[in-house]
C-alpha cells in the first residue's frame, strides 16, 4: 500500500462528517432559497426566483455597505492591534512564549456571547467605567460608549482579535530571525529593516488574519446587536431577523447565498495570492 | 501544496460541478416540500383525558417555571417530570413539526392558533380541569382558541412604557411618552416587529392590527421619527433600564418586576400602560399530537393553575398568571407600584392582542419593520 492510500483512509471520518455536516446543509439552504412560506408559516421547497430579487433591493444596500465598513475597520484595527502583540511574543517571548499565547487564547474559550454581554455591563451609562471615571471626577455623566458603531467595532474586534494574532504570529515563528540580523548589519534602521525585511516576511500571516478576521466580522450579528445601535443594523442581523423573527426561512436562505458568494470573492482573491506567493515569493513582493 | 493546487486539473473542477449540479437536480425534487417532513397523526380525535398515562416531557421558556411545582406533581402522582428548554418559539416549532415528542409546550396565541390549523394539538375539554373554574374570564374563547379546547393560559404581560422617575419628568400616560424629550438620545423601542409596529398604530390612531398599506406607511414614518430620537432597538429592556442606559424603554410588564428587583433604587423606576392601548400578550399551555403521555399532562396543567401552585410559581417567575390564585400573587408581589399589575377584565376594549393570522399581512408588517431597521 502506498503512503498516500493509506493516509487516505483517515480523510473518511472527517470527510463524511464534512459532507453531512456541511456540504449537504448547505445544499439545503441554496435549495430553500427557492422556496417560499406557506400560509402557516412553514417554509417550503420550490423554484421561485422571488427571494433573490427581493435580496436585490436597493433598501439593502446602505445594510451591506455598512457591514463591509465595519468589517474593514476591524480587519485594520485588528492588525494594528494584534501585529506588535504576535511581533513581541515572537520575537521576546522567550521561555514565555507558549504562556503569553495560552493567556491570549484562554478568554477565548468563553463564548463570543457571553463576553459581548460582560461589554455591554462595562460599558454601559452607568456601568463600571462610566462609574469608575466618575468616582475619580474625570467626568459629570456618563460618556455614551454602547449603543454607537464604534462599540460595534470595538466589540468585532474584541471577538475576533485572535484570529490576526495567530497566524501572524506563526509566519513570525517561521521566519529566519537572521535575516533580521542582515538587515542591521546592512546599517539598516529598525524601521527599515522592519518594513523591508519582517513586513514582506510575514506578508501571508497579515492576509490570513485579514481574511480570517474580515469575512466573519461581515457577517457577525452579536456584536451589533447586543453593542449596537438604531444606526448600526448589519447583514447577520437582517439575516437572523428572517429566521427568527420574521419567519421567512427562504428569504433569510437567499440572503444567506447571496452573502457566502459575495465573501467567496474575496476568500478568491486570497487564494490567489498565496497561491502566487507559493509559486513565485519573489515576484509576489518576497526576499 | 498550494492552496490552488495545479495537480487539481480543469477537467477535476468540470466533473464536481457536474457532481454539484447533479445535486442540485436532486433537490429539485424537494418542490413542494415543507422543510420538516410530515409527523405521523395519531388516527383518534377524541379529546383526551386528564389521567396518569406515564411520565412528561416539558418543552417550555428557561426559568418559566418553578421547579418545585414539578417537584410536587412527581411526588403526588409518582411519575417523572422532565423539562427542556427553548429561547424562541420559531426554533419550538420547528423541532415540534419535525416530530419532537413533547408533552407540554408553552406558545404565544398566534403559534397556538397556527399548531392547531396544522393539526398538531391534542383536543381537549377544558371542563375536565378541577381548576377550570378560576381562569380568568378573559382566555374563554379567545379568537386563537374559540371554544377553549387545546389551550390553557399559563402566565401574560402587557406592553407599555417603563421609565426612570428620577430622570424624566412629564409622563401622560400615552404611547407619546416615547419621544418625552427628557429621554432624547436615551430610549429604546423593543425590538420586536409586532409592539414596535403596535404602538406606532396606536398613536397614530389606527387598529392596532390595521393591514392597511397606506395607515402602515404612516406608522412607519412615526417609528423612523422615534429611531431618530432613540438610543437603540432592543429587547434586552430588563438590562439597558439597570444599567442606566434607558431612561425610557417601551417594555413587558414583567421586565419592570425584574428590574426592580435587581436595583438599589427600585423606587426610581415606573411603569405605565397607554391610554390608546394595552397590548396584552400570553403564553398559553398546548399538548402537541406527538406527546407521549397527553393524560399526564392535561393532569399536570390542572396542577398548574391549582391556586396555591400559581401563587408559588408567580413569586418564583414573577410573571402574571390569569388563574385565581396567580392573581392575588402577582398584585402582591408589585403592591408598591400598582401600575404594573394589570386587571384584565377590567381593561374591557382597551385590552388588545396581536393577530396576523393572515400571512399575506405579517408579510407587509415584516417587510415595514425590515425597512425601518435597515433605513
């Protein structure tokens, strides 16, 4: 037996569990986008075209704009945020290193929910911080934190910060530390040497957390609507609103395809440049 | 290996759409189908009767219901009593059509109105029920149920306005009080389509369930006015009040219970029902087609709305119950601040439900709701 029939085999557990637990209900929700709801409410399966031209309605189009803002504001802050985290840890970590990534993780294994809703109590008018810069006289009342788009923000960011960190982190850690020491002793100053030499490093760990960061963060609902405000409505919400609220399965299916094809692009468009990148480093902007 | 694999030829990516599209034929075949495949009926309609036919299942609200209250219903009749929860009726109803086997569940009316036209409700006399007699008045032959025999009330709230005493000053006692300029930039309509869409009907003087596309237009510009002067859409009114988010929040009766439970100043925080309307809302107890022991539990709803259990289980939940005994609980439990406790049989025609039985007009309010969300 060769060595790739016989790892092979171990690809059918996950496989299987892949396809029925995913590749078919994905079916099922392109299917029902066709459909429509009976006059109980029931969604039912059929060849209708009228979910997508509703989904095309200009109406929607201020919620997707938004949705794609708020997820780029993220991605951005994102990296700014996480780059310096994975860049110290990797390269200063020391003996510490797998510590200082474990304490970033652990928060994580709270639910995206739950640690949203601890947000909303910090935050709040009269909540901790409010109340913590009162009691110092910072300020008279209560500064409007929730119920902004910045909270939006704020919270996308908080959920899915680790998510740049780690794959930066990792294109760090693979990194040779010599070219580094290259670069300086070309006289190169420390923020040469970084945007020459680090940056175009670990060009592919920022577009994965980039993508790894943006395309949730676009279709996130939580966030929006546990921090959010009348003026921050997102396309996970409007989604989420047909299943759960509006009863409109079919509609919140097509809403959902027309989602998955419209990130598709974007997750194409990474795909190619790390395929280039494979193919070519230097030509893709590499050492 | 890249993640575009060359070794991944043209011809490979021709034969899985072709595998894809070969699917997506066979789906086709779904044409007509409900999403759920169709339970099987028992062939018996006779109404059932309240009698020990084995254990239950309850499929009910998180933290509805006191567990006490199970507890003694186990203890007196030696069967088990077992509850799991839901967080929306939609998921509810879905796990119910797809052939859940629950013996009691707790829908709104409208859910218990369309489970029943679907046929998934046992039948029953209310008669039967040794308790009968002390449901209010106000759930005999109610449009979802007209004569009283799949459902039994188990607790409602009213809608209104819950506001901070010591903030906003002003209030009259009308769905206005929303746009009371002391809560600019600090109120909440409840996100929820049918009260949001309800008050804005109500202030502008129409049904409070009007269809009418040109009165709905009307009612929309009245929400965008008040999205405009409002600090969000939420249901997490019990929250944004303790917090000090909300100055003004349209809320449920029961959220103000809850609030004033959990503050140092309980006293700063009023409730008010409008005088253009008082939106009432119930949780009713139904026993789907597919339960296992239908006797058990038309017992155990009778054991429910026995007066001393619904004055336990409203101290528990401190939701209202419409049965003797809940009542006089319920008043109690909000005797510093009347408002709260509404009479039912005293609110006559201003005590009003929703109802969109009419799919075609739940549409249109979905599609108005949609619209002033996403604007």
């Amino acid at each position: 037996m060769s060595d790739r029939a016989f790892w092979s085999r171990f690809l059918l557990p996950g496989g299987l569990w892949l396809l029925l637990l995913f590749a078919v209900p994905i079916c099922l929700v392109l299917a029902l986008s066709f459909g429509y709801t009976d006059d109980l409410g029931r969604a039912v399966y059929s060849n209708t075209l009228a979910n997508y031209t509703d989904a095309f309605d200009p109406l929607y189009i201020p919620v997707l704009l938004r949705s794609i803002g708020y997820a780029l504001a993220t991605a951005v802050l994102c990296l700014l945020l996480g780059y310096p985290i994975a860049y110290y840890i990797a390269r200063y970590g020391g003996r510490r290193k797998h510590l200082l990534i474990a304490l970033l993780v652990i928060p994580f294994f709270v639910n995206y929910l739950v640690r949203t809703y601890a947000w909303v109590a910090l935050l709040a008018d009269e909540g901790l911080l409010n109340s913590a810069l009162k009691d110092v006289g910072l300020i008279d009342t209560g500064i409007q934190f929730v119920n902004t788009p910045y909270a939006v923000i704020g919270g996308l960011v908080y959920g899915y910060l680790v998510f740049m960190i780690l794959p930066i982190y990792a294109s760090l850690e693979r990194m040779d530390g010599a070219l580094i020491e290259a670069g300086k002793d070309l006289f190169g100053k420390p923020s040469r040497v970084f945007l020459h030499v680090t940056l175009p490093q670990t060009k592919q760990g920022i577009l994965a957390g980039c993508v790894l960061v943006f395309l949730p963060a676009v279709g996130d609902f939580v966030s929006a609507q546990l921090l959010g405000g009348p003026d921050t409505y997102m396309v996970g919400n409007l989604i989420q609103d047909q299943f759960f609220a509006a009863s409109n399965w079919p509609f919140g299916s097509a809403l959902t395809v027309v989602m998955m094809l419209f990130l598709s692009i974007w997750m194409l468009g990474y795909l190619r440049s790390a395929a280039r990148e494979a193919r070519d480093p230097v030509a893709a902007g590499g050492v | 290996m890249s993640p575009l694999d060359p070794r991944l030829s043209r011809r490979q990516l021709f034969r899985a759409g072709a595998g894809g599209a070969l699917g997506l034929y066979g789906l086709g075949a779904l044409g007509g189908c409900t999403v759920e495949r169709p339970i099987d009926k028992p062939e018996s309609t006779a109404p059932i009767k309240p009698e020990i036919d084995g254990d239950i299942l309850l499929y009910n609200w998180a933290q509805y219901m006191d567990p006490a209250i199970k507890q003694g219903f186990s203890d007196k009749y030696g069967v088990e009593v077992n509850e799991i929860n839901f967080d929306n009726l939609e998921a509810m109803v879905t796990k119910l059509r797809a052939g859940g086997q629950y013996d009691i569940i707790w829908p709104s009316t409208e859910y218990a109105y369309r489970l029943h036209q679907e046929g998934l409700l046992h039948r029953f006399d209310r008669a039967s029920l040794s308790n009968a007699d002390g449901i209010s008045s106000f759930y005999d032959g109610g449009w979802w149920d007209p004569e009283n025999e799949y459902t039994v009330p188990y607790a409602y709230y009213t809608t209104g306005i819950a506001w901070r005493n010591d903030i906003v000053s002003g209030m009259t006692g009308s769905w206005n009080d929303l746009t009371n300029p002391d809560g600019a930039g600090k109120m909440f309509i409840l996100d929820d389509f049918q009260e949001a869409i309800g008050e804005a009907n109500l202030i502008n003087g129409w049904d409070l369930n009007t269809a009418d596309p040109n009165e709905l237009d009307v009612s929309k510009q009245t929400l965008l006015d008040q999205k405009e002067f409002a600090r969000g859409i939420s249901t997490n009114s019990t929250q944004n009040l303790v917090n000090g988010t909300a100055v003004i929040h349209q809320a449920w009766n029961g959220d103000i219970v809850n609030v004033r439970n959990q503050v140092d100043n309980p006293e700063d925080f009023s409730y008010e029902t409008c005088k253009e309307g008082v939106p009432v809302g119930s949780d009713l107890m139904c026993i789907p087609i597919t339960a296992r022991s239908p006797g058990t539990a038309l017992k155990f709803m009778d054991w429910v709305i026995q007066p001393d259990n619904a004055a336990q289980n409203v101290m528990w939940n401190g939701y209202p119950q419409p049965v003797d005994g809940g009542k006089q609980a319920f008043a109690s439990l909000v005797k510093d601040e009347p408002s709260i406790d509404v009479n039912l049989e005293a609110l006559g025609d201003g005590g009003m439900e929703y109802r969109l039985d009419n799919p075609d007009d739940r549409a249109l309010w979905n599609q108005v709701w949609t619209e002033v969300k996403a604007s």
